[in-house]
C-alpha cells in the first residue's frame, strides 16, 4: 500500500479504513482523486478501485451522487481516455441496478440510423435490396458510395439468395440426345429485361462445358475434356469452383445422373450445396449414387443401392425438391433419392401421360406435366402430382395465332422455384406462362430466336447474388 505524504493526510473524521485499499496507484494519483466509499457501500473482496472510473478534476461527481450509482465498468469495456468520460453514461437508479449493465449505454453505432431519421432511400437500402434480382443490384452500385457498400456486402448477397425466388429465365443447350453428345454452347433466355448474365455462353470457365443441373442460383457444369471435370458457377457474378475428380467413373454423357442440391437458408451464411449423382453400373438396372458435399469438399458413396429398376436406367433429366433427388428414365420410371436419410426407391409415370412430359415442382411437391395435344390455337396440358403422379388437372391454353400452315411443336419446361404454380409452354415462337392458381395465362414471352429442337436442353435459373469465394 502506498504510503501517503503528510501533506495528503485526511482530516480528522476519515480513516484510510475508509477508503479503499490501494494496490498499484500511479505517481500521479492521489486517494483524493477516488470518491469516498460509505460503511454502508463497502465494495466486496473481490473487487477493487481499478475497477471504477477515474475521476479527473475536470468531471467531479455532484455531491449527491456516489460512483456505485454508476454501472461497474468491466476490464473488456474501460472507457477510452480521450473522448468518453463517466457523465456519457445514464445514471442507473437503485431499483435498476441489478439488470442493468454498461452495454444497455452503448452509443447507437453511427452506421445506422433510428426509426424516426430514416429516410426512403434508407428504407430502400436496408429492406427492398434483397428482393431484387442480380443483375438490378449491380446497376443500383452506381447510386451512391453507401449503396455499392451495401450491395457489395456477403450478409445482402445471403439475404437475396434467401428471399428472391423468382424464376428468371432459362440456360439452354442444343445437342443433347443426339448420337454426337456434343453440345452447343450454353445460351440464356431471360423472362424480363431485368433478368440477366454478364457471360451467358460461361465463358468465364477455364473449359467449354455442358449445362447439368441448376439450383436456386448455382449451376453445376461438366468440362469437354478427357477427365470431365464438374464445375459449379454462379453465373450472375462469375465466381465459380472446381470439384475434385469422384470416385465412381460417371461416364462422359451430357445426360448422365447429376443434380445439384442448394437450398438458401436464412441461418446458414455458407453456400452449402450437395452433388447427388446417380450411377449405373455396366448398363444394368441396378445404380449407386455418390455423393458430394461442399462442406466437406469431398466424394464419398452412399449406403443406398437401387434394384428396382424395371428398365435401362438411361436419364433424360433430375430435379431436386426439399431434400429430395428425382431421374426421369427413358423407362417410363422416376428414380427417387432421399438425401437426408440416404434411401432410394422407384416410382411409375403415369399410364397413358404424355411421353414428352418433365419432372417439374408444383406447389412444393413432385408433379409431372406434359402436352397430351395441340393444334393451331389450342394447347392441352396435363398435370401429375403426389406420391403417385396422379391425375390433377387439364388445362388448355390458348395460343397466339399463327399464320403460316406450320404445326409446332410444343413442349413443357421445368420450373426452377421453390413453390411453383406456373405451366411454361415453349413452341411456336412463344413462351407461355400459365398460372394454375389463377387459371390464367399470366405471360407470352416472344423466343423467336430459340430453335425449338428436342436435343435443346432447359434448365431453369434463378438471378441470385449468392457468393462461392
């Protein structure tokens, strides 16, 4: 304890008894610097002067105030020397003093403004952003220093991979099924103007690649090369990852039985994604499946083996749908995989449907839908659903007029949201959009550009921010 000069003695009616015991004052500080501590407030053992504030000559305590009326500063939390003193804390009345700490006293960071400053423009920035597709925000980094900062930011890019779910166009690929399976490069077909890509051919992959499967933003992508390497890509803001080489041979065909599983969470930062591929062995009705995890960032095989296959199991397409893996076969059967708890199985497509038909989410659920038939202004489409693909509606959608005496073809093409309630009807120049809630054409996109080839494979795409670096 240090010794106190004569000069710095108390007067007659204090005691150092009163005052708490001293450790390590500076030369500079004197006991008069602290606040008397009445009988009645003697701190516990455990703690000591160092813990309070300092109380400069500049800032003495009022007489009627005692520094325990103060919240008792923790070591991770001491007030900076220079600009915070012990008045830019509330005084804590005595009924408050036990749930009440120094962090309820924070300053209100200066990066954020209270509800009744905010402005429009604060509005639009903080809680519109996230609804809008990719290619909008990158326009929308020009308007200001404080929006290219926000736009920029890891926590939109999730926010927006998690709340914009529209549908935004279609990546396409003519060549598949053709005896060459050499396809073309990938095209984009936007449904509205907002929609887009700065690369849509993906030019930004170190190879030419086939288009495999798409989810929720991500496409997944296999190389021309020998050793087909998998790539999965964003292609709204061209960041891509390569995939180490699997452990099953998945052979060298476009149609091969990939799917890629991404699904947006709103508590997961990461862009977890599955790769769930289908692998059949020597041509046989029997098929393995391997699996992909990018938290892992590793193959490995599942436990799950199909033998139930009736047919070749050839694939003409996947579908991914709530932890749920789906194959259409060219054996009129759908191969089903469940992710989480690693079980297969088979199911029938429907008797009679129509053979051109494709996997497709309706409302959430595993649905089939396909041309039963057309003619120069009609289109029937039927549409399949629940555990046994049955019978849900027809619907006949009105098509534009044609002029010359060709018949088009017409096709369905797969939906890429979460809960999809719209029929796209490609053929004839057009791209229809029926609305099955509503029961009503909703859209008629002019594709005049698009050849209407069987070999064309669409994947549906989704214009999201989500971030692979």
């Amino acid at each position: 304890m240090q010794t106190i000069n004569e000069s710095d003695r108390q007067a007659d009616d204090r005691k150092i008894d009163d005052f708490v015991k001293i450790d390590r004052l500076a030369n500079d500080w004197k006991i008069n610097d602290y606040i008397k501590i009445e009988d009645s407030d003697r701190l516990d053992d455990d703690r000591n002067i160092e813990d309070y504030v300092k109380i400069e000559d500049s800032d003495p305590l009022d007489d009627d105030r005692k520094i325990d009326d103060y919240v008792k500063i923790e070591e991770s939390d001491q007030l900076e020397d220079d600009d915070q003193k012990i008045d830019d804390y509330v005084k804590i009345e005595e009924s408050n003093v036990d749930d009440r700490k120094v962090d309820d006293y924070i300053p209100f960071p200066p990066c954020s403004k209270k509800k009744e400053d905010m402005e429009i423009k604060d509005v639009i920035k903080d809680h519109v952003l996230c609804f809008l597709p990719a290619k909008s925000l990158v326009r929308f980094r020009s308007v200001s220093k404080d929006w290219d900062h926000r736009i920029r930011s890891p926590f939109l890019a999730h926010q927006q991979s998690y709340l914009f779910d529209d549908l935004s166009g279609y990546f396409y690929q003519d060549g598949f099924g053709s005896p060459s399976f050499v396809p073309g490069s990938p095209s984009f077909l936007p449904l509205d103007s907002a929609y887009g890509v700065p690369a849509p051919s993906l030019e930004f992959l170190p190879e030419p690649v086939y288009v495999q499967s798409a989810s929720h933003g991500l496409l997944l992508c296999r190389g021309y090369s020998d050793n087909n390497a998998y790539y999965v890509c964003n292609p709204a803001n061209m960041e891509w990852t390569e995939l180490p080489e699997s452990l099953y041979y998945h052979g060298m065909c476009a149609d091969s039985g990939q799917v890629l599983a991404f699904e947006p969470s709103e508590l997961n930062m990461g862009p977890n994604y599955w790769v769930i591929s289908a692998v059949p062995l020597l041509d046989q009705p029997i098929v393995c499946f391997e699996l992909y995890s990018s938290q892992t960032m590793s193959w490995r095989r599942s436990k799950a083996i199909c033998y139930d296959l009736g047919g070749s199991p050839k694939f003409v397409g996947g579908l991914y749908i709530d932890g749920m893996a789906y194959w259409q076969t060219l054996a009129g059967e759908v191969l089903v995989f469940d992710l989480g708890h690693e079980v297969c199985g088979v199911v029938p497509l429907p008797d009679g449907g129509p053979s051109e038909g494709v996997l497709a989410n309706v409302d959430g659920e595993l649905g089939y839908i396909g041309v039963s038939s057309y003619t120069r202004n009609v289109c029937h489409v039927n549409v399949y659903g629940g555990p046994e693909l049955s019978l849900r509606r027809r619907i006949n959608v009105q098509l534009q007029p044609v002029t010359c005496r060709i018949v088009y073809s017409y096709r369905i093409l797969p939906s890429g949201e979460r809960r999809s309630s719209v029929v796209r009807i490609l053929g004839g120049g057009y791209l229809y959009c029926y609305n099955l809630k509503a029961r009503a054409l909703e859209m008629v996109v002019r594709v005049e550009e698009i050849a209407d080839s069987e070999t064309s494979r669409f994947l549906p795409y989704v214009n999201s921010l989500v971030r692979l670096a």
